[in-house]
C-alpha cells in the first residue's frame, strides 16, 4: 500500500510540474509571437514543422523563401535568362545557373563559352509576385569569391522599365571578401542621380554564413550586418513598393575582370530570404 501510496504521488508531482512548465512557457511566448498562417515554405530547423510567424522585438514574418523543397518556388521568384547589358559586365545569365540544393539555394557562376558570352551565373527577383513598402528584409548567405566576382541582394520599385530608386541590401567585390557595401540611388528632382553609401570591413564574408539586411521606414533606412547596425541614412527615402533581387555579377566597371586568380566555378549561397512587417503598425 504504501509503495502504491508513493506512485501515485510521484505521478501527481509529475503531473504538477508538466503543468506548471506549459503554463510558463505559454504565457511567456505570447508576449513576443503571434500565430500567423504561412502560405509559402514553413520555417526550417527547429521551426521546421510549424505553420505560424513569428513576432520578435516588434516584426512579423510576412514573407520568405527558406530554399527547402527540390524546386524554386515559382510563384515567388522569376529567373533571369538574358545577357546582362549593364556596367559593361561579363555574363549571360541562364535559368540553369540557379539551385535548390541541400536545403539552400544557390546561385552558380562559372567560366564557359555561351551565346557569345565567356561566362554563365544566375539572377533571380519577385517582381510581379511580391514587394512591399517598408519593412524589414533579410538573407542568410555565404557570399562568393575571386576577382571580377560580384554577388548582390538588392531592391527596385515594381514597375517596368525603372530601376530608380535602389536599395543596394549588399554589395560586395569578390577580391575583397571582408567588405561589405551598402547603398542607395535614386533621382533628384533634376533627374539627376544620387547616391549615398557606405562600406563595412569585417571577417571573411565568403567562410561562412551572415546576415544582411535592412529596415526601412519612412524616416531612415539602417543596414544590418550579423543583426549589428553598419550604415543608416535619411538622405533619401522610397515612397513605392519595391521588389528583391538576387544576382552574382561576373566583371564590370567597378569588380573588373577575372584574372588567372579567379577560381571558378563559384556559389552564391542563400540559407533563407526574410521579409517582415512592424507589428501593430503601418510599416
């Protein structure tokens, strides 16, 4: 009797102490998470098999990409297919040169001879099935490198034939791979072009994964690398909806050429792509 007395007090304990810890644990996430129904990919990891977004320190997952199936999304992204003709780059960019592999994608870039160009790399972008005005966004990647290398996250506004204002998210030359840039363009009232920019230097952007990104609102727009605030401006602000576009460009006026120290082929390599909205405002 007395044993069976000591089970069931054990087990009440038990019972006692589960309780407690869901309580605590309920009340204590639904101060910073909202449940919100996902219609793209659900989060990987430890979020891997949940259907919600997540509010934390005041922003709400609206949108994102986390690269897990065997094929892109097609009603987020488009594929680039087309020699680029700007800044005098190298590349022709082909539907091919674009991967979903190992849970992440990849944008490939190498060295072969194709419609008259010497090199092949990738570029993809949401315009016509997603932008936003204002915001945050942000990707986790491993970025490229070797001379005449330059990969690229950046924003235009959903309208064809315009390329102004930029929102250059990261920028980064592949010879100098602790470099980070960030920049925005746009027009004056003259038609003019402006821009104002910034550069950060940290550790080896290509040996391994960071973060990079923006929070844009109607009053400034920070850059963020590694969740660390680098560059903030209200020089000039974005009033429209803008898309995203991720690319790796191969020479131009600014990277230059591959030399014979360029190493290819090369990957652009995106754990996720995030967009997220201010939660109880109009951002």
């Amino acid at each position: 009797m007395k044993k069976i007395i000591v089970v069931m007090f054990t087990v009440l304990i038990i019972i006692l102490f589960l309780g407690w810890g869901y309580f605590f644990i309920s009340n204590s996430e639904a101060n910073s998470i909202k449940k919100y129904s996902f219609t793209s990919h659900s989060l990987r990891g430890e979020f891997a098999k949940m259907n919600y977004s997540f509010i934390t320190n005041g922003w709400e997952l609206v949108w994102h990409d986390e690269f897990s199936g065997n094929d892109l999304n097609s009603t987020y992204w488009n594929l680039e297919n087309w020699p680029a003709e700007k800044n005098n780059e190298l590349q022709y960019y082909v539907p091919q040169n674009v991967l979903l592999e190992d849970g992440s994608l990849k944008i490939l870039s190498k060295r072969e001879d194709f419609k008259g160009r010497n090199y092949t790399s990738g570029a993809l972008h949401t315009k016509g099935k997603f932008s936003f005005l204002y915001g945050k966004a942000e990707i986790r990647a491993k970025l490229p490198e070797g001379q005449g290398l330059f990969p690229a996250f950046w924003m235009m506004p959903d309208k064809d034939n315009i390329w102004l204002p930029e929102i250059d998210i990261l920028e980064m030359l592949g010879h100098k791979t602790n470099e980070i840039w960030m920049v925005l363009h746009w027009h004056d009232e003259n038609k003019q072009m402006q821009n104002v920019s910034a550069s950060y230097s940290g550790e080896n952007y290509a040996e391994g994964f960071h973060t990079f990104g923006i929070e844009w609102s109607p009053e400034r727009i920070t850059w963020f690398i590694d969740g660390e605030e680098r560059f903030t401006t209200s020089a000039f602000i974005p009033e429209e909806q803008m898309y995203l576009y991720l690319n790796t460009a191969i020479g131009g006026d600014w990277p230059g050429s591959p030399d014979e120290t360029t190493v290819f082929p090369q990957y652009f390599i995106i754990d996720y792509v995030r967009v997220y909205k201010k939660w109880g405002g109009n951002e």
